[in-house]
C-alpha cells in the first residue's frame, strides 16, 4: 500500500445508536488526506464510538461513510486495507514475542519497506524485549507495540485513540516524536483525545458532542 493514496473519507448524516440510545447523530463532515483531525469531546461522548465507525469494527445506524482516493470511492468491505488503528480496546497476541507478532502482522498489514523489523523495534525502545513474549511486558511497552504497528503500517490513514495511555513521560515524548516524523504529512491522522498533549499538533477538530439528539 503506498501512501501516495490521496485518501479521504466523507460522512454523511452518520448516527450510531445503542438501543433506543443515540450516541451522535446527524454528522456530516469530511476527513481530507495530508490533514489531521482530533475528535474531542468528554468521557462517554461518543469518540471511541465513532473512530470504531469509521474503521468498520461497528456498524453504522443511519448514514453514509465514503472512503475515496481521488474521486474513486473504495468498496466497503475493502476499507480495512487503507487504516491502522490503535486503541486502549484491540488486545495484542500476547502469546507470541514482540518479533514473531511483528513479523504476523506484517504478513496481512505490510510494515514500511524502508525499515526492517528489528529497526523498528530499536525505534520505539524495545530492542532488549525483541524476543519475549508480550504477555511479559508492561502495560507501557504494549502501548508502544500498538504505537508502532498502527503508525508504521504502510497506509493512508492512522487511527488512534487516547494514544498515550499507560505511557511514562518517555513514552510520550516517543509518541509525539512519531506523529511529527511519521504522521503529519502524507497521510490522514484521526486522534480521539481528551488530553491537549495527545492532540496539540492537530490541524482540526471535531466535538462529538455538538452531534448529540436534542
């Protein structure tokens, strides 16, 4: 997948419901490549909510949501090839090393050609933990295994949300240090967060909580 892919993605009259409950409703936006997008909004106002719609990993209620490269829009069912995504909520595969679950993943969601894994490994910290089984790291050196294959999978767009959960001050700098160099140009970034830290270098914004039913 390169990232030459000027991917965008168009939403409209999106709404999710729970039951008789509207998370939000009625959002028309649109997401545009080499931009990136905060959606902010309190806890429980229906961020992570809406960064699952996009991905696909919920079902919509009522609207529509068009992933295009240009003026082409891509099939529905072939989304999931143009995102990554990290979130408090997506488990790793803690039964293999930080190497085999890298070189897994890399087998359905190819890495950057430009780096090999153990470089990769070098570039988020854990070069020492190469060859342990995850279920042994810290809640911090996951986060930064979720970090690395959701920024350095080789597509247009990059999903996350509350990133720098469970990270130390290192960690987050490391995040930061990521999103500048590998993030902000060439792609589509969505970050749900609360946390000013975690959003500052955004280009927009979207308050999930405008989108509420009256």
């Amino acid at each position: 997948m390169s990232l030459n892919n000027a991917l965008s993605i168009e939403i409209t009259d999106l709404g999710k419901r729970f039951n008789r409950h509207w998370v939000f409703r009625h959002i028309n936006y649109t997401f545009s490549f080499n931009n990136s997008y905060a959606v902010i909004g309190h806890n429980g106002s229906g961020k992570s909510t809406l960064l699952q719609v996009l991905a696909g990993a919920v079902s919509k209620s009522q609207g529509s949501i068009h992933y295009k490269i240009g003026d082409k829009t891509i099939p529905e069912e072939q989304h999931y090839k143009y995102l990554s995504i990290a979130t408090p909520y997506i488990e790793l595969i803690e039964e293999l090393t930080l190497t085999e679950f890298l070189e897994f993943h890399h087998q359905f969601k190819p890495l950057m050609p430009q780096f090999t894994i153990p470089q990769l490994i070098e570039m988020v910290g854990l070069t020492a933990a190469a060859g342990k089984q995850i279920r042994y790291f810290s809640s911090g050196m996951k986060q930064r295994v979720k970090l690395l294959q959701a920024i350095f999978s080789n597509n247009p767009l990059v999903l996350l949300d509350e990133p720098t959960s469970n990270l130390d001050k290192a960690g987050i700098e490391l995040y930061n240090r990521l999103v500048t160099d590998y993030c902000l140009q060439n792609r589509l970034l969505i970050v749900c967060s609360n946390d000013e830290n975690e959003i500052e270098f955004c280009d927009h914004r979207l308050d999930v909580t405008q989108f509420k039913e009256n």
